[in-house]
C-alpha cells in the first residue's frame, strides 16, 4: 500500500503535532527499499541559511536552493532543502503518520535533477551517517 503512497522526489507537509521532522514544514521524501527517507525544507531565510553553512562549516551544496516551477509548486519563489538533517522511517511509520493526519501530501515533485542535488547534498554533509550517505550512491 505504502509504495504507492510514497513517492520518490514527492513533497509533503509535516503538521505541527507530528512527531518527526520539522513540524510546520515541507518535506522531500526520498524511497529507498523499505525506507522513506524525508529532508526538510524552508522557503525563506535563504540568506541566514547560506550564513550558518558557512559559519559552522558546511558546504553550501549541502543547502541546495530550488525556484518555484510548475512541476514542484513550492510556495515560494525560493526554497532551499536542508541536507544536513534527515528523518528516517519505515514505510509503516510513514503510512501511520499519513493515516493519522500528522503527514499530508503536496501537489508537485522535486524531480530527477533536484534529487540529484539532494543527493550531492546529503553526501557531502558531515553530520549525515556513511550508511545514509551510502543509500545515495
């Protein structure tokens, strides 16, 4: 049921009362296996985003900004995704959370070259575990 439910590159909104993620915030979600991997993204302080990647370090590839088009229907003209953290969950957990109505699916998809630098993002960030990096390869 799950698979059909999830999709790769697919972006959903975690409410407020969920309890992963970042609540009141979109998410990419990235399918692997039986894993539903989800980062977090924000649509404004792209600026103090940039800031922090370079105060604390970061490459800024692991913040990659993406424009509003007619495929991922992000709210604003600008949305960056956050590499450097990621949710994990199985797709059980994820279809609960759906069912609960903690998780609501957004119109739109990322597509294959934004999850191609999601992917870059992911791998280049040091706070991400080599086993989570390895599922981008």
């Amino acid at each position: 049921l799950l698979g059909a439910v999830a999709g790769e590159g697919e972006i959903y909104f975690f409410t407020a009362d969920c309890p992963v993620g970042v609540a009141d915030h979109m998410h990419i979600c990235i399918k692997h296996a039986d894993k539903v991997i989800l980062l977090s993204t924000c649509s404004s302080q792209i600026d103090t985003a940039m800031r922090i990647a370079k105060l604390r370090g970061y490459d800024v590839n692991t913040f990659p900004v993406f424009t509003q088009t007619a495929e991922n229907h992000f709210r604003k003209p600008q949305t960056y995704v956050n590499c450097n953290k990621v949710v994990e969950l199985m797709d059980e957990e994820f279809g609960d959370l759906i069912n609960r109505g903690m998780i609501h699916q957004l119109d739109g998809n990322i597509g294959k070259t934004g999850l191609a630098l999601i992917a870059n993002g992911v791998k280049l960030s040091p706070d991400i575990e080599g086993r989570i990096k390895r599922l981008f390869d």
